[in-house]
C-alpha cells in the first residue's frame, strides 16, 4: 500500500483517498465562445507523461479536503503534496 501525505492530516494509507485528475487545468474563461474541437480537448483530452506528474486528490476518509499532488507514474512514488493555495514545488 501507499501512503499518502494530506497536506492537514499527515500520511495516511492510500485507501482513504480518491483521484480527482490532472492539477493546474484552468476552466475557459468564456465557455461560450470556445469551439466544439477546443471543449472536448478541455473536457477529455489530458497529459499522460512518464515521470513527475501533477494531480489533483480528495481526502474521502479523513478531513475531506482536495490537495494537489506531484507523483511519478513510472514507480507511484509520491514526490511530494500541496494546498490548492499553495505554489507547486520547483
């Protein structure tokens, strides 16, 4: 099992938690005047690098708050967990 760092409970087992999807997407700022092509890439097109990724998770069975995560998806190695408020690690 992995664990888990919540950025206010600490480490916890990776049960507790659940994948919200890529970190840092911003939502269009004028959803009406954005091309059918441009809102699907929006809505489902997304990065899917090998290494250091950034993801955003909900902490379901703890304090039920949504953080952002930096993990390599060759090994599942969590690098390191942030606030929504907070500037992603270098």
């Amino acid at each position: 099992m992995l664990l888990i760092r919540c950025p206010w409970c600490g480490p916890r087992d990776e049960i507790e938690f659940r994948y919200g999807g890529q970190a840092g997407l911003t939502y269009p700022p004028d959803p009406e005047a954005v091309s059918d092509e441009e809102w699907a890439d929006y809505l489902f097109m997304r990065d899917n690098p090998k290494g250091p990724f950034r993801e955003r998770w909900f902490h379901a069975a703890g304090c039920r708050r949504w953080f952002n995560a930096v993990r390599d998806t060759a090994t599942h190695r969590f690098i390191s967990t942030y606030r929504l408020d907070e500037e992603p690690p270098a």
